[in-house]
C-alpha cells in the first residue's frame, strides 16, 4: 500500500542547503559560547508531564504534546529548554560547579496554531548562568548576544528593560495585585500598539492621570543608555528604593557589558517579556533592518528557577539561586540571513570529479582520497554517465570547479580543471597543485 | 508543590563533558561527510504514524512512541532516520538532484526494554546516497566509515557480506521461501554462538550435510579478502549465476574502497544485519581492541527504499531507486573513546580569570573581550569571591591557566599568568603575550 509522503502541519523539513546553513549558524553560536568558557549540556526529548508542567502555567499545559506511554506513563514532549535546565541542576547538583555556564541546543514542541515563521517544533539555542546574582553574569549574557549577532554580520540593537524597575514603579502607582495584569497589558505593545495597550490599562482600573504617570517611564528612549537611565533616576527621586536599586543595578549591568563588547544598548521599559517568569533585567535583540521579524535574541534574569524542583539541603546552601540566561531564535535569524542575502552561511563548493566513461573507479576514488588529505571536499559521481550530464549535475550542485579525469588526461599524466564561475579551464600537472588552486579560491 | 527531577527510564542527561565530546565528535564526522561532498538534512522528530509503520513491521510498531495529539491525529516519534529519508526523497524528488548523498544526524526513540549501553532515546548519524546502483556508492559508504574511524583513532577493521551472495547461495541449498528462517538463525551468530546457530538451523529443517554446506560459505574468514572472494568463487562454480555475479561484485566494490583509502577490509558472510531491509552489500565495522561493544558502525545497500512513497511519476522516471547508507553508533564510539582514554574529544582549557576583590568587573570584561579576540576562551568567575575560592572553581573545572587580575596588577600594569599543569606563575606585560602562551600550550 502506498502511503502519502507528508508532514504534519506546523512540522517540516529542510531542505540540505537550508539545513547546512542552520548547521553553520550553529556552529559560530557554539564558538561564540565556548569562547565565553560555556559548556553544553543535553537533556532528553520526552520528560515526565509533571516535570513539565508547572502550577500556574495552564496556557503552557495546552500546548503541551502529551500522552501516556506503553508503561502507563504520562509523559510530554519539552516545550523548551529552560524547564528541563532547571530540573537537569537539581538533578546533577553534587557533579556540578556553581556557577555554572552553559548552552544547549535543540528541538522543542508547542502545539500551537501554526502560522508563517511559527512551527510546532523548532530549534532553541539558549545560553544561561546558574548560581550567581552578580551584574558580571547578567552583562555576559548581552555580550554574548550582541557578540554572536555582530559575529554573523547581522546589524542589531539591544533593548534592555528591568522586572525589579517596572514592578517597583508600578508599585508606586497602584497595587501590588495589579502588577501582573498591567505587565499583561504591556506585553502587548508590538500587537495593538501604544493606543491599545492605554485603552486596556484603563480598562484594568488605572486613572487618565495613572496611565500618564506609567508612560513616562515607558517613553523615556533615548539612544544613548546613560541618559536614558539619569531621566529614568530623576523619576525613582523620592519614589522608592528598590526602584533606585534597580536602576543603579541596570547601569553596572550596561556599563559592564558594553566594556565587555556589546555593542548598541538602549533602554526600553516597555519590553516585558512574558509573565510571572523574569525577576530582574530583560532584553531583546532586533535586526535593525528587519524589526518586523521581530525578536531574534531575548532573555534574562530569573532567579527562581529551580524553586520547583529544589529539596531542603540544596535550598539551605543556596548555590543554585541567581540565574541569567538567553535564547537565540534559530529559524528568524536565519530568515534575516536571507533577507540580507548573506553568503556568510553558504555552503563551501566542492570539487566536482567528472570521469571519462572508460576511466576507473579504482583510480577516481584514490585521486579523491588523495584530494581529501590534502583538505578538498570532492564530490564523486558514482553513475557511469555522459561528461555533459556530469556537468550538467556539478552546476546544479552549485559547485565552483570540476576535475575532469577523462581518458586521455589518464593517459597523458595531467588533470583539467574547469572553474565554473569564470569558465577557465586549464591543464594541471598535480592533484596538490589542484588542491592549491581550489584552496585558493573557497 | 515539590517536584521530584527524575527523569523517564532509558532516557537521559548528559553531563557538559559528556555533551562536549559527543559534540565535538559528531563534528568530525561532519567534516568527513562533507569532505565526500555530502549535505545534511532534517526531518521532524513527530511524523504521521502511518508514514513510520511499514506493513509488515510489528516488531518496530510495537517499539513506536505513538499517541494521537490533540488534532486527533495518530502520530508516532520516529525510531530510525531512514523512513523519514524515505519519505522526504520522494516529497521532494523535484528539488533535489540525484544521486543525492546526505547525511543526518539526529535523536530517535525505542519504546525497547531499556539496558546497559541501550537507551530509549539516542542519537543516529546516518550517511546515505539516493539514486545510484553503482559499486563507487557502495565503495563511498565503506571509505566514509573507516576515515571517519581512522580519524578519531579507533582501530578498526569492517567486515562486509552481501545479500545477494548469501540469498543465491542458500538458494542453491534450499527452496527461496526458506531464506528469512534461515537469514533469522544466521543474525543470532553473536548471541547463540556457532552451536547455537547449527541447532536452529536443524530446527528449521536443515539436514546435516546442507547446515555443513552453509557453513563452507560462512566459514570463509580469510584476513586477505581478495583470497577469501576467491575461495567463495571456488564455491560458486557451476552452482548460479546470480552467486558468480554477487561475488564479483563485492570484488568491484571492495577494490574501489581500498583504493580510496578504506582501511581493514575482510569478507564475512555471517554478517546479516537484520532482516527484509537490505539487497545488496552489508558491513559491520567493529573496534579491534573492543569487540564486546559490537558494531560500531554499518549499513549496507537498500534499494527498495522508498517503495512505500514513491508515486508512478516517480518509479516510471526510477530516478530514486538504488540506495546505500549507512550509521555511526554514536554512544557505542564514545564509549570506545572512553575505554581507550582518548583525549582527542577533550574540552579545550579554558583561561581562567581570577579577580581581586577591589577591581571592577568592568575592567574585567574588556580584558576578557580583548584576549577573545585574540582568540582564547576566557571564563570569568561572575561573583566576588577570596582567590583561595576562585583557584579551587578554575581547578575543579579543569582550567589549564589562570590569568590574575589583582589590586597589584592593575596598578602596576601588568598580568600574572598560572599554568595550573606545572605550577609555574609568572608576570606578563601584554594580554597579547598572555594569549600567545596560552595558545601554544592548548
């Protein structure tokens, strides 16, 4: 019986130049981290559903691929990379050095709606610092950001914003319950625009004069961070201390990581983030010619992140408290790679072999074997065919040069080698000399 | 509500220093692939039940992680990285070209009663060309396997069979609706031993003298295999065509292998590898100095593969038939580095960075960003903390130098470097010279 060969909806292949160019990406995140003295960690696919889970997160629960397996089990598929971090150091508590640095890289699932940009499984590339509340470790992680996106020639700016300020402000404004529905409101800024975020405020119970007061925290945003933070002081005069406090901290956490290297900084209070989740600073990384594609790196503190999962005696030596980290979007920053046509991530061409009909395999692959030491990618042809289907293969392959092996080179001694770009051929008296050239020219 | 972070049985974590070598060692096989001129792709983990479970598979359908989600879909999480290649050859047959050489790499998942050195969730790496019945593909699998070995230093030799000989030798014994019983009692070799093998065999309804016939061909074990084809070809006189031609077949292959440089070649036709699946070649490929970890590396030719997909545009063009591939045992080779105390896959030593407690994490950073630059992987110790404390962290974390940044060498301007190997310490004038020491000793 034949079966259709499709793909779930929201689920989807790549095709090999798009999975090389995400292999490629990859890579330079993980030198980017390694350089930072990071450490990668793996954690498996499917995790106990309770794991998962956690009390309040009913809209997480939703998304949840879940089910019993064979063993009665009721199990999930990690919906992403951070619930599975904290439950992974308070397993491997006692291997562990706190603080501890490292980065993990793989495919989460949520079964949400599927819309363009939006699949239910998706790579994460996250970056994180558990067990230290020190400003040193929120700065890294913008560093890195701001490091890695510069890294792959992708202009960007960093917003940076605070739970600690916002919370404490809109402490001064109204209620401790309101925090998380006005937090609400504000998370939607990108969606329904200042206007709408005004009109739920209000209706949420704030005053004309409330929802004035909040905006001039939101607006202030200027390009240059210190001032941005000297107006955000003037308003915390006399307001309150941890909202000073946090202030003061966003300015060590800044000026550590642009002395660090990061590079365009700016604040922006109305970034959020998310609910119930962040405890500190926030961030969000934009292509600046590409802002519609929205966040392409975000993050920041969240210093309960264990609480969960944490038992008496860790808890009583409180190393794992303090956590920053962050994740790159894999799949948006490869679609501004595209849009920027970039050829940072292309794949390297490869030697094309085209063999003369009556020219040994034996002798193709030792030549090739030889070609490889010497550090060429080449590409045999295995089928006997004509040199102009060979030819034909190697151009849509998208190779740069073709080795021709054809019978009187074999006989004569010499290699032809064709450059596909410029159409030069010539005749070459060594494979290293071969491999010099096409070194040469990758 | 305390959760406790256990993970599902067969599933697991991986500590970063088992993490960072498997990392480091899926990228040597990445560097081999490429150098053939292989491309990655990817599938998704989630696939349409229908679309992993073949017809006659119980035995894999009932290993199958499958559930309905919440579309009420049957879907199962793939077990093997060849039915997913099945199906994405033919769902994108127009846009590739064959023949198509690729590789994958990615987790599957066994519902199999979990043991030691086999878990329920592990990671494949596959190497496949699509679209090619020549023996230069089937040479390519063979050579890709042993550089990829020789590469990360695993003595090994490749023990190879073929389908099509022993299904056309046991023909010649017995009726061909015996082959599978008979290929089923050949695949126990490793489990039952010869014995063993001899008495199923008997079961089966072998007389003496035809399990003694058999066991010429199996017996045939010479370390010099173009003596061990000829010996087979002494076998095949006068017995079937379809024998003769296996055997000079194997001959074509193995000669282009050695050729392009595969290593260790021997002929065992005990070799079967399962059952159905395959139609030509198979190899196993075993580490010498550890042959009780089994195979560590094998595949063969499977030219039925998309069968189950492929739609009459397709077969009528037959463009996508004739497949050979392979896979690395990926936890089985880590656990022969393991053994062998290899130190290839080592996490390379991180500079340490130890600061007094009066100086600033921003004078910190962009020292550390600079020796970045330069080309070290810096960890900074993001808290404050007594030398004493911060000496012991970079000890535990396997650093091999620390640089100190104390009051004194701030305000003398200078840099004391630590090798933690030798206990030498000594005062630098440059972050450029610390990295130069630093790089030469990695």
């Amino acid at each position: 019986m034949k079966v259709e060969p499709k793909t779930l909806a929201g689920f989807t292949d790549l095709l090999p130049w798009e999975a090389s160019k995400k292999e490629k990406l990859l890579l330079i995140f993980r030198d980017v981290f390694k350089s930072f003295g990071f450490v990668p960690i793996e954690t498996p696919h499917l995790e106990y559903l309770d794991i998962l889970v956690g009390d309040k997160e009913e809209e997480i629960n939703k998304q949840i691929y879940s089910f019993k397996d064979k063993g009665e089990r009721l199990v999930g598929l990690r919906f992403d990379l951070t619930v599975p971090l904290s439950r992974y150091v308070v397993a491997h508590y006692a291997e562990l050095s706190f603080p501890f640095k490292r980065y993990a890289i793989g495919n989460v699932f949520r079964g949400e709606k599927p819309q363009k940009g939006r699949l239910r499984e998706f790579t994460q590339c996250d970056f994180d610092i558990i067990g230290s509340f020190s400003p040193s470790a929120d700065a890294e992680i913008l560093e890195i950001a701001s490091k890695a996106l510069t890294k792959i020639g992708i202009a960007h700016k960093i917003k940076v914003s605070s739970r600690e300020v916002m919370n404490s402000y809109i402490n001064t404004i109204q209620g401790e319950d309101k925090i998380e529905v006005i937090l609400r409101a504000l998370d939607k800024f990108d969606k329904i625009g200042e206007e709408g975020v005004k009109k739920e405020l209000k209706k949420i119970g704030l005053s004309e004069s409330e929802v004035k007061e909040l905006f001039v925290l939101i607006s202030i945003k200027d390009s240059n961070w210190r001032n941005a933070l000297e107006q955000a002081e003037e308003l915390a005069k006399g307001r309150s201390q941890v909202f000073t406090a946090g202030i003061k901290r966003l300015y060590d956490i800044l000026e550590i990581a642009e002395s660090g290297g990061a590079k365009n900084l700016s604040i922006d209070f109305s970034i959020v983030r998310g609910l119930g989740y962040y405890t500190g600073f926030v961030f969000e990384a934009l292509a600046v010619d590409y802002p519609d594609i929205g966040s392409i790196c975000g993050g920041g503190r969240y210093d309960n992140l264990t609480d969960r999962f944490s038992t008496g005696k860790i808890e009583k030596e409180g190393k794992i408290k303090g956590a920053v980290g962050a994740a790159f979007g894999v799949d948006r920053i490869l679609s501004v790679l595209k849009e920027q046509e970039s050829q940072l991530l292309d794949s390297l061409p490869s030697l094309f072999m085209v063999l003369g009909e009556e020219v040994s395999f034996t002798l193709a692959h030792s030549v090739a074997a030889r070609a490889r030491e010497l550090g060429a990618a080449v590409y045999i042809y295995p089928e006997r065919a004509s040199f102009k289907k060979q030819f034909k293969f190697a151009d849509k392959a998208g190779a740069r040069f073709v080795l021709i092996l054809g019978e009187e080179e074999v006989s004569a001694g010499f290699y032809t080698l064709k450059d596909l770009k410029t159409g030069e051929q010539k005749k070459v008296g060594s494979i290293e000399e071969v491999v010099n050239i096409y070194r040469k020219n990758l």
